[in-house]
C-alpha cells in the first residue's frame, strides 16, 4: 500500500479511536480529557486529511504519477471516515432530541 493509502487508513483510524472513547463512560465529577469541541475538531480534522488524501490521490493518477488502486483506497478510506462522523453525528441529534422530549 502506497503512503497515500497508509495516511488514509491512519485518518479512519484516528477518528474511529477518537469518537470510540466517547463511549467510555466516565463519572461527571472525576471527568478528564477532550471536551466534546475537542473531539468534534478532530473529526472534522480526520474528515479534511482524509479528503486531501483523496484528492491527492486522484490528482497525481489524473498526471500520471499515481496508481488506480492509490485513488480508490483514498477514496474508501474518505468515504468511510465521513459515514462515521455522519453516523455519530445522527446519535448526538436523537440523544439531544430524546433530552429535549423529557418532561420537566
């Protein structure tokens, strides 16, 4: 696999780890480490190397520099680093409407 292809694994991986410890539950008092901001950032951090990975990619296969398998695991890796976010983003939307229905 080329670098391009490593550094767009690395991107998926990177927000997977990211938003996988939000699950981590931790006690309201005692609470440590990234603010939801903190976490939000690096998605749309991994979402944007992710998208120049690919772009990248496609580019340098367009000038003949880079090779057909390069651009679509750039590509997939993209895709899939923006279905995560999309999806966590879909919870964080029904968990705040489900507060928003709680009775006061």
């Amino acid at each position: 696999m080329s670098d391009l292809g490593l550094a767009a694994v690395k991107a998926y991986g990177g927000v997977a780890q990211t938003l996988g410890n939000l699950g981590a539950g931790k006690e309201a008092q005692g609470m440590q480490g990234p603010g939801f901001g903190d976490i939000l950032n690096s998605a749309v951090g991994s979402i944007t190397g992710a998208g120049n990975a690919a772009e990248t990619a496609v580019t340098n296969a367009a000038m003949g520099r880079g090779d057909l398998v390069d651009v679509v695991t750039a590509v997939a890796a993209a895709e899939a680093t923006m279905e995560t976010v999309i999806a966590v983003r879909d919870e964080v939307i029904k968990a705040y409407q489900e507060i928003m229905r709680m009775p006061i």
